[in-house]
C-alpha cells in the first residue's frame, strides 16, 4: 500500500516554523529579513511564480523588494542594479526570476550577487561547496525534495537512487545531496541507454524530465519511493507531473503527487535560504 508524501501539508508546516523564526530575527535584530524580487520583461509564466513567491514572503514575514523591469533593459542597467542590490544591507537574499531575454548575458548577471545572497543556490561556488560537502546554500526545489524525504524517515544510506534529468537547477545538485546523504547515486539524461532498466534497479527515483507522464509502471520496481518534480500540462491542459502517477503509485512504498508535492516545497525552501542568509550574515 503506497502513502503520499503530501508536499503543501509539509510546506504549510515548515513555514509557520520559519514565521516564527523570523518574527525572531525581526525583534531581536530590529530590521526585517528582505528578499529583493527582479523580474525581467512580461513572460507569464515568470509573472505568477514571482506573484507567488513575494505572497509567501508576506506570510512568513519577510520583506520583499520587487523590481519589474522592461524587456529591453540593457545588460548595463540590470548590473547597475543587481550591484547596489549586493550593498544594500537590507537585502539578505537576491532572485533574479530566470530565464532573462535573450540579449541578456545570465550568467555574467547573475556572478554579481554575492554567494551569501545568492538564495536560488546556483552561483558557482554554491554548487562547487555543495559538491564537497560543505556548508552552501542549496537549491531550493532539491532541498524541498531532501526535506520530503526526511519527513517520511526514508533511510538512503547505501539506496539506490536514479535521477531523471541533469539540469543544473534540479538534476545534478538532486545527486549531490543524495550522494552526501550516502545513497549511491545514478543520473540519467536524454543519452542513456536502457533508461527502465537504469530506474528498475532503483530504491528511490527522482523525476526531473518535463515530460508528462514520462515515467511509467513497468519502469518502476515494487516498493520504492517515486519523487515527481516535473511540472507539465496533460493533454487536456491539467496540470501533471513526469510520474503516470495512477499506474505507478500501486508500485509505489511512497509517491509524491502533481499538484501538492514536490512544487509547494520550492517557494518554502525560497523562505528558508532567505532566513538562513541574514541569520549567517549576522555571524
Ligand atoms: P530541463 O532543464 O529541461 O532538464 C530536463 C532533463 O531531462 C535534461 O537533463 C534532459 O536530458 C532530460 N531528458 C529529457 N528527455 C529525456 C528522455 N527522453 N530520457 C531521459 N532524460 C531526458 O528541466 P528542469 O529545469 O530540470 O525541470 C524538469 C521538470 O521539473 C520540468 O517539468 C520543470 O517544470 C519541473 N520543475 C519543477 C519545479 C518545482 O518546483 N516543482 C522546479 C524546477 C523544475 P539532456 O540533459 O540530455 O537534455
């Protein structure tokens, strides 16, 4: 019999303990924690996620700073901003809502924020501490997934986990934290060979593809843990995940739906980097 590893009963939960922490910090500090919010240009898709990530920091208490620039910005004006968004004391975190246009060089942007406000996790050297097992900030949807998993007690010492997807957002920072939580780690990609054969041998697969469905029953062995982080439409525009998640949660010890999974753990894990940040930027 599966169990559903229910993401937003989880997130509602993990963000009234990071209210409470940062109504702490607020009084003890005497200033608000403050995330600042670029968003670039009008993409839709970009508008809600940063609708719903400035809704999270007013329920959790953190202040948020949102800036809305023209699409046709130029490289010179985003820079000058996220420079004096790096300076400003009142900012403990920086999101630069992705992608940019394409005139925009993101990567030579995005080196400016600093490593202590980079809450996305995906500056270089992030990821480079992460890779050796050091104190970083993580990214924030496969951090959700670690504290998923921790939330069931999922023991991954010497499991076998398969990653779908090497994304650097997703799919390989997904493998070094299972790799530092001691599972022993496969990521597969749109190369590998035999990818059922790849999943079959897994105690825990982790879904990053962005195909609806992609994952199927008979690429699924009998009791392992199915984590689904894709966000797709089906053919009737619903909302679904990689994971055909009817067929294979009969399979399943535990299954993460599509919505109110691995999604609602994203913005969270968002709250929670801001606060680790200005707690660190105090030591
Ligand atoms: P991405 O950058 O497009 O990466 C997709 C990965 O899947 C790539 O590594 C690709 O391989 C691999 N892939 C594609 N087709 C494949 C196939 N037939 N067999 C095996 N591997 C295949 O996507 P992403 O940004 O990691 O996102 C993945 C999904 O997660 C999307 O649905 C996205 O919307 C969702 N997402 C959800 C959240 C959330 O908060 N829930 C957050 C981020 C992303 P190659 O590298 O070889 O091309």
């Amino acid at each position: 019999m599966y169990k559903i590893i229910d993401g937003k009963a989880l997130a509602y939960n993990m963000r009234a303990d990071i209210k409470t922490q940062v109504e702490k910090f607020t009084k003890d500090n005497g200033r608000h924690i403050g995330l600042a919010v670029v968003l670039v240009g009008e993409d839709p898709a970009s508008q809600i996620y940063v609708r719903n990530k400035i809704k999270a920091c007013e329920e959790v208490g953190i202040k948020s700073y949102s800036y809305r620039l023209d699409g046709a910005v130029t490289q010179g004006e985003l820079e000058e901003l996220l420079y004096e968004l790096a300076q400003n004391n009142n900012v403990d975190g920086i999101l630069v809502q992705l992608p940019l246009p394409d005139h925009i060089d993101s990567e030579s942007a995005l080196r400016i924020i600093p490593d202590y406000k980079d809450v996305d996790g995906f500056s270089e050297n992030n990821i480079g501490k992460l890779c050796q097992g050091k104190e970083s900030i993580v990214a924030c949807t496969p951090n959700g997934v670690m504290k998923m998993l921790e939330s069931c007690k999922i023991d991954l010492c010497g499991k076998k986990a398969v990653i779908v997807g090497r994304s650097n957002i997703v799919g390989k920072p997904m493998a070094l934290l299972l790799l530092n939580a001691d599972a022993t780690v496969t990521v597969c990609h749109s190369k590998t060979r035999n990818l059922k054969q790849e999943c079959l041998g897994a105690d825990v697969i982790i879904a990053a593809v962005g195909r609806a469905k992609f994952v199927t029953a008979d690429m699924v062995k009998d009791g392992a843990v199915v984590i689904d982080v894709g966000m797709n439409r089906d053919e009737n525009g619903k909302l679904c995940g990689d994971v055909d998640f009817d067929s294979v949660k009969e399979k399943c010890s535990y299954i993460t739906p599509v919505p109110g999974g691995v999604g609602p753990m994203t913005i969270t894990m968002l709250m929670y980097n801001t606060y680790l940040s200005a707690i660190r930027s105090k030591g």
